[in-house]
C-alpha cells in the first residue's frame, strides 16, 4: 500500500511554513471557507502530476510576495520509504525523488497514482471537450507510459504543423515535403492515441456502468460514446481529405486532438437530461470507476481525494460513497470539509478505520 505520511508546505499558495504528519487511511481536512483545505489537497496533487488540478500556471501558486515555492513529502510504499519535493523558483520548476532530480518531468506520472473528486468536476459535462480529453489522458497516462510520450509527441507535432501553416500563409508559399513529413508523425502516434484511447474506455465503461447503478440504487443507464473523426476512416485518408481546407483555416482542423465523450443518460446527453443528483452520481461514478481502473492496472493503490463532498451530496450517496471508501478496496484518503462536527458525526459509527483530523485557519494547519 502506498501513503504518504509526512507533508511540508513552503510558501504555497497560503501557507508560509506548515508540516503535517498523515495517516495511512482517512485523514480530514476542516475549516471555514478560504481557509487553505483545498490547497493541501492540490500540494499532494502536485507531488503526483507535478501541476496543479485547479490552475495551471506554476508561478500563481507562490504565496504573494515570496519568490518560490515548495512541497516535500515522506511515502511509504510496501515498507520502503521513499521522499518527494517539488519547488518551483524563476520560471523553473525541480522535481527531486529520493534526493535524485528528475530530469523528465513526464515520466513521474504514474509513480503516486491518484484520483480527486472535486466540486469542480461538474465542468467533465458542461466545458468543452478539451476538458473531457485532458480527463481520458490522465487516466490512461498513469497506466501506459507508451500512451503518454505518444501524446506529447503528436501534441508537439500538431503545434509545430499549425506554426507552418501560419507561416504559409503569412509568406504564400507552401512545402509538401514539410507537411508530409509533419503528417507521418501524426499519423503514427494518432492511431496508437486513438486505439489506445478506444480499447481502454471499452473496459472502462462497463466498470463505470456499475457503479452508476450502485451510487444512484436506480436502473438508469447510463454510457459512454467516444466521439472521433477516425471511427470513418483512417488517419492518412483524413489529413489528406482535409489538407487544403488546413492550409485556408491556418490550422489541423481534424484529428485526435478534437475527439470527445459523450456522457449519455437514458441515450441523451446527461448535461440536458439529467437531473442534479443524476449528474452528481454519473460524476463519482466516473471518477471511482477511474480509481478502481488505476488500482487494477498498477501496482500501487491510488490516493484518493475528495474535496468538500459533505456540501454536495445528498445522505443517500454519501452513506454509498463512505461506507464504499472505508472498505478494504481503498487505500489512504483526503477529505475536506467546512463543518466539524458534521465529518466527525460522518465517521463515528465506523469502526476500524484510522483516523486523523486536523483544522485549517487561514493558512495554519493544527491536529485536532
């Protein structure tokens, strides 16, 4: 089993100077709002994707008038100690495992697997479909490193291609040696990303499935439509169809980067049909699907995350979501809360479980 048991903060966000030491399985977060409770929890999703979950510029996450920040922990895995620290300084962020840096920071992903349920999840139904491909990536990502350095290879291509054709139609020219030579790379990692892409949410969905129907108690059904231009034709035949139409619009206007997932509840869009409670529980349904996927396929159990649940679920779904994640099937779980007395009442009738509570006042982490 993997946890962490040790967590210092140095200027992040609102804290100047806080060290917490963790337990192995529930550890509660609480205080009013504003007070810094997210903020330990998006430190420990630093330590796993090296980024935030919630803002992605590096420099916003400096407490205001220093100059650096950082975030250390202690882990234990399978009785083995092992330490990570992150700091970000002058535009450069350093990631130091075991007191070795590493160089490539995408190859951390995967070493803590984690998962968060966020409040902010909600957007997986109503943003655009970037959000719903940055979802599908980070899953897989954690699982198959193959799948990740394809995804960085054919972002890097689509970036350097639509630069060209910017420039093509800045000087009226045009290569087709150029283009092509962009296109071999695309199609390449294009067709690994989308059957990779395709045989994952086949065994994703059915998991997901069922545990709709757990959370929600009802026969509902729910899926899963995967949405992209190569379902029609392969991935040579599409750039060549649409290279005249690139070249005009300045841009890839087709490929995987512009796939999506259709989240369906009685074969409608969930985000039309679906009522509050019905996306509540399609979402933790995803995202503990995407826990128990991550458990399956790695040997590590994830972290999991869960940000100010107590405020959006109703007692039904959270009786669920409680008496599923103080089960056997979990490892070591963050929560945050704004009320007390509310999560120790949550947690009193639950035996055997380790428990650690700690309260947050702006900025101050202190156990209770």
């Amino acid at each position: 089993m993997l946890s962490i048991t040790s967590l210092v903060l140095n200027n992040f966000k609102n804290y100047s100077n806080s060290s917490i030491k963790l337990c192995k399985q529930v550890n509660c977060f609480v205080g009013a709002n504003g007070a810094g409770k997210t903020n330990i929890l998006d430190a420990i999703y630093y330590l796993s994707f090296t980024k935030s979950y919630f803002v992605p510029i590096d420099v916003n996450h400096i407490k205001h008038g220093e100059e650096y920040f950082t975030v250390k922990a202690n882990l234990l895995h399978n009785s083995i100690n092992e330490s990570i620290f992150i700091s970000y300084q002058n535009g450069k962020k350093t990631l130091n495992v075991n007191n070795n840096e590493v160089k490539k920071l995408s190859t951390h992903i995967g070493t803590i697997p984690l998962v968060i349920i966020s409040p902010n999840d909600i957007f997986l139904l109503y943003e655009g479909s970037d959000m719903r491909r940055k979802f599908l990536d980070g899953m897989i990502a954690q699982i198959d490193k193959q799948y990740l350095n394809a995804l960085i290879q054919y972002n890097r291509t689509i970036e350097q291609r639509n630069k060209t054709l910017q420039q093509f139609a800045e000087q009226n020219r045009y290569d087709k040696i150029l283009i092509d030579s962009y296109d071999t790379q695309l199609i390449s990692n294009g067709e690994y990303i989308f059957n990779t892409r395709k045989q994952f949410l086949a065994e994703f969905t059915p998991l997901f499935q069922r545990l709709y129907i757990e959370i929600s108690q009802t026969n509902e059904t729910v899926s899963i439509e995967y949405q992209s231009d190569l379902h029609a034709t392969d991935y040579s035949t599409l750039l060549n169809q649409q290279r005249q139409i690139d070249f005009i619009n300045q841009r890839t206007t087709k490929g995987i980067h512009k796939d999506d997932l259709l989240f369906k509840f009685n074969n409608y869009d969930i985000k039309k049909t679906g009522s509050q409670g019905q996306q509540k529980s399609f979402i933790i349904a995803l995202k503990l699907a995407q826990y128990f996927l991550l458990k399956q396929n790695m040997n590590k159990t994830p972290l999991l995350l869960l940000d100010d649940i107590f405020e959006k679920l109703d007692e039904t779904r959270l009786k669920y979501l409680l008496q599923l994640i103080t089960g056997n099937k979990f490892g070591q779980i963050f929560i945050t809360d704004t009320h007390p007395e509310r999560v120790k009442h949550t947690f009193e009738s639950l035996h055997n479980i380790e428990l650690k509570f700690f309260s947050v006042t702006n900025g101050t982490i202190n156990e209770l």
